[in-house]
C-alpha cells in the first residue's frame, strides 16, 4: 500500500462519515410526531361535569369549619397530656408534679420507684410512677383528691397501704401514679 491510496481511502472515509452526519442532522431519521387531536366531548358533558366540580367546591368552606372545631375539640381534650418531648422527660414531669402535689399536703416522697409506660391507643399512652412515702390516713385522702383535681389527666393505677406500729397511726403508702402522653413518645413493640 502506497502513501497516495491510504490518502484516498481516508478522504472517503471522511467523505461517508460526513455524508452520515449531515443524514441524522438533517432529519431523515427523525421521528414523527403525532399531530394533537382536539377531544370530542360535547357541550352537555362539559356543563355536568362543570356543575359537578361547583358543588364540590362549595362544601369546602363548610368542611374548612367543621375541620376546625373538631381540632379546638380535640386540643381541649389534650390540654390535660403531659407535654414532653422524650419519654424520659415525660416520666420526669409526673414524678415532680406527684412529688408537688404530695408536698402540698405535708407527704415527703423520695424519688420514684419504678417507671413504666403503656400504648392505649394509636394516638395516646399512659407513662406511670410508682412512689412511696409514709403518712397519715387523712394525708392519704386528701393526696388522693388533690391528684384528681390538677389540670392534669392524672390517675392512680395501684395503691397498697399498710399499717404502721407509731402512735401516730402513719400508715406506709406505695401509690403508682400516672398520665397521659402522646403516642409518638412511647417505643415501637418489635415483634
């Protein structure tokens, strides 16, 4: 092969591939769209479906309102849930509010017990306290009334009460306290 063919061979070579390019650019090759056809509803079908669409749109502002009573409903429900933002503040909360409520009343209470929490629906949970304490028996009745009567959803799951040997007649006093709390705090059950 001489250097004058290798030459010719490469100018027709680019000759082809230019002739190819100009091909694709040009459009030959190219795909053809569809032209868009107009839909062919009829006038009535369009007014029905317009009148459907107007009495759609009139409730709105109606369910707008009842939507928002239902939610100030709602918050007036939950305005008695502890409002926390783990599970452990939560616990904190009531132990300090039943250890406030406790001191009010004259009953020195020493930390919580035992800790524990409940889902009692998809929305809700319960977290309790267990705390104890000694105290007299009218000190009792009126812890029990001023638990009732804070602005908290509060409750008392177990109360045991024994009998003391003072004479003072204090009885010993294990009351588990609890509150409701938003479902999102409580862990997943796995399983």
């Amino acid at each position: 092969m001489t250097i004058g063919t290798l030459d010719r061979r490469l100018v027709f070579l680019l000759l082809g591939s230019v002739v190819v390019i100009l091909i694709l650019r040009l459009g030959v090759y190219r795909d053809r769209a569809e032209p868009v056809v107009a839909a062919v509803d009829s006038i009535p079908v369009a007014e029905r479906r317009l009148e459907k669409l107007r009495d759609g749109a009139s409730t709105i502002p109606g369910k707008a309102e009842v939507l928002k009573l239902v939610r100030a409903e709602a918050e007036a429900h939950e305005k008695g849930m502890l409002k926390a933002d783990t599970m452990a503040q939560a616990q904190a909360q009531l132990l300090s509010l039943a250890q406030a409520v406790a001191k009010a009343n004259g009953i020195d209470t020493r930390g919580g017990e035992e800790f524990r929490n409940k889902i009692l629906s998809d929305d809700y949970g319960e977290v309790s306290v267990a705390v104890t304490f000694t105290c007299g028996i009218e000190q009792l009745v009126n812890l029990l009334a001023a638990l009732g009567n804070q602005p908290e959803i509060l409750a008392t799951n177990e109360i045991h009460v024994n009998g003391g040997n003072d004479k003072k007649k204090n009885v010993q006093v294990r009351l588990s306290v609890s509150a409701l709390v938003s479902r999102k705090l409580l862990p997943e059950k796995k399983g």
